[in-house]
C-alpha cells in the first residue's frame, strides 16, 4: 500500500522596489476592500435589517470599481480583491454558526 509523504519547504522573497510597491498597493486595496464591504453589511443589517450576500459584496465591489475615488481598484489584479470577499463571507459563516466573534476590521 502507498504512502503519503508530506512535505513543507520555506522559502524566502526579496521583492525589488517596484515588486514591493506592487505587493503594498495589492494588500492596501484588499484590506479596503474587506473594511469597505464589511461597513456596507454591518450598515445594511442595523439600518435595513437585510443581509448582505457574497454575491451582491461582488457586485458592489463592480460598482466601487467604476467610481472616481475608487478607480485606482481597477489597478490591482481583481484576484485578490474577490479573495477578500471570501475571506468575509466565510467569516460571517463562522460568526453565524457560533465558532467566532463578529468580524472586525483590518
């Protein structure tokens, strides 16, 4: 019978300046865009009492896109922008299902 090995391995980066300006730009936009849909939930529920879904967190994140003081989201890959979504989405299951506290912000 065969066995699984498993194996880790670390390795180091050193970005050049334009990489790590690149990278800063990326997790800057992500963490906004985390922060920005968690307000826009939080504001939904206590305001309106609806519940903001992955789906429409998507379809605000088109429409912050396409405003002038948010343009610059348009920069950065859209990867990890999504990701962030996910992030929040699966954080809110977790509070939901009682295995974590509220999100907060980053």
């Amino acid at each position: 019978m065969a066995r699984i090995v498993k194996r880790a391995f670390k390795f180091r980066f050193y970005p050049t300046p334009g990489q790590a300006e690149e990278l800063a730009r990326t997790f800057g936009c992500a963490r906004l865009v985390y922060n920005k849909a968690l307000e826009e939930r939080t504001r939904a529920y206590t305001l309106e009492g609806r519940k903001v879904s992955y789906v429409q967190s998507s379809a605000a994140l088109t429409e912050w896109k396409r405003t002038e003081e948010l343009a610059f989201l348009n920069e950065v890959s859209s990867v990890p922008l999504q990701q962030a979504l996910r992030h929040l989405q699966a954080a809110f299951a977790n509070f939901f299902a009682k295995r974590a506290k509220y999100p907060t912000f980053k």
